[in-house]
C-alpha cells in the first residue's frame, strides 16, 4: 500500500453511505496450504476487534481527556495498518495470478472512489478534527470550512432518491488531505483494479458504481471501528455512525463542541446517519 497521501477508497458495504459495492478477493479462502484458513482469519479479526475494544476502553473510560482519546486514535490506526500489512505481505505469497488480481492498486493522485459520504464514529472526527487544528494554515481551514458547507448544501440540494457523486471536502489535489489521520473506512477499502474504479466512477450518474474491494484488508478496519464503536457506547460517549462532513463542519463552527462530547452531550445530532442508510 502506498504510503503516500492515497485518492481514497470507496464503495465498501456500510462504509460509504449509499454504497453497494462488489466485493471480491476472500484470498484467504486461497490459500490452500493452511488448514482451515478461513476460520484462522476470523479467529485473528476477533483478536484484533478485542484488542481495539479493549484498548478503548481504558482510554475512554473514566478518566478520558480529548488527549488520551487521540492516543488511542493513533494507536487504533496504527493496528489497522499493522494488520493491513500482514494482509498485503499474504497476497505477495500467492501465485502471480492471483496476486495480480487481488492486489491493491490504488496510489497517490488516484481519487476515483472519492466521492461518498464517508461514514465515521465521534472519535475518527475527533482525530481528523485534531489534525487538521495541527497542520492545516488558517488560509487552509477557512478553504475546508467553505467544502464542508458546500457538501452539505450538495447533499440538501439532493432528491434522496438520487446516488450521491460528489468530491469528499477533504480532498484537496486528488490526494485526501488528512491522510494520517483519514477514517478506518477510508482505510480499509483498497480496490483491486483500477479500471473497475474508473467505468464505475464514468456510470456513477444513476447509482453505485462496483469496486473490487480486497475483502481481508476490509474486514481489518471493520473490526478495529468496531471495537471502538461498542467502547464509546459502554463508556457513555455519542455512539451513532455520523457523516464525516457535517461532524467536521460542527466542530470546525464550534470548538467547544470537543469537550463537551468528551462529558457526554450529544454534540453531533446534526450528522448522525439515519438507521435507514
Ligand atoms: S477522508 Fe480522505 S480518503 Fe476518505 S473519502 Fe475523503 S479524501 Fe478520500
């Protein structure tokens, strides 16, 4: 995977809103030397959901401060690339043809999948929040804000019963502009082919487009958000799934709104995704 500023990564089931895509690549199911290889994996994805979970709740537990959330937020993400590397350090033992077929390819400057609105927990808006408060000019801030109210002047404009196509507010030069500190889901969805991305972005004018989603390094990220999503909810903090625009848009209007999320109001009501999408 590159670990430059990526285009984004999309279409995965439940992480972008309104998005159905394909999903491909159980490689695991592959590779036929290991015993019960499958079942090895699920086994490996509830350490790591465990892990995550348990980590939260240490760090979000009585004693919480915005600070040691964010240490925990860089700790959760960098398990989630840890155990995207053992995926992608698998795909390379598999023959060449299959490698091919089910290796990431996306890179720096590829945004196709860019497009969603991408669904985060309170605590990934936090993280993006923090980092962009640390290394965004205030020329940049002001440039975000304007994208964010624009989305969501796009998203008000929209028939619900239209697909939604529209560059994410944080993409900036076709690379996402918080990359370090970009949501799980953004992390987790790694298309095997690029084309595919491409005729599905040029159809995207009715409906989803169809993304070769590398199932595995999915289902790491899925299991990580998990573990801190249960963990927010047993620790008492605001626990819907939430649009990254509009959390973004409600902390960057009011920086307040940052520990008083953290005493437990509900400080995002605005973003919080209907059940029904
Ligand atoms: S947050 Fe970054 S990686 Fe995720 S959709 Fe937006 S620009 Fe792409």
């Amino acid at each position: 995977m590159s670990t430059e500023p990526v285009r984004g990564l999309s279409g995965q089931s439940g992480a972008f809103v309104g998005r159905q895509p394909a999903g491909c690549n159980m490689y695991l199911e592959t590779v036929s030397q290991e015993k019960n290889p499958k079942e090895v994996w699920q086994e490996h994805l509830k350490g790591v959901y465990e892990s995550a979970k348990m980590m939260s709740n240490n760090a979000l537990g009585r004693q919480r401060t915005p600070d040691r959330a964010l240490k925990l937020m860089a700790k959760l993400h960098a398990i989630t690339e840890t155990n995207i590397g053992i995926v992608s350090a698998r795909l390379q033992a598999l023959p060449q043809a299959q490698r091919e077929m089910m290796t990431p390819q996306c890179s720096a400057g590829c945004d196709y999948c860019c497009v969603q609105l991408v669904r985060v927990t309170a605590c990934e808006v936090l993280a993006v929040y923090a980092f962009v408060k640390a290394n965004f000019s205030e020329e940049a801030q002001e440039d975000l804000l304007k994208r964010l109210v624009e989305t969501k002047e796009y998203t008000l404009s929209k028939p619900a019963t239209t697909s939604f196509r529209h560059q994410c507010p944080m993409l900036v030069d076709h690379k996402c502009s918080v990359y370090f500190s970009r949501p799980f889901i953004c992390r987790g969805i790694n298309s095997a082919s690029v084309a595919a991305c491409k005729a599905g972005y040029a159809a995207d004018s009715t409906g989803p487009a169809a993304i070769p989603i590398v199932d595995s390094m999915r289902d790491v990220a899925v299991s990580v958000r998990w573990g801190l999503k249960e963990s927010m909810v047993e620790q008492g903090l605001e626990g819907p799934d939430l649009y990254l625009h509009l959390a973004m848009l409600t902390l960057m209007q009011d920086a307040s709104a940052v520990d008083k999320f953290f005493v437990g109001e509900p400080v995002f009501q605005s973003a919080v995704i209907p059940a029904n999408e």
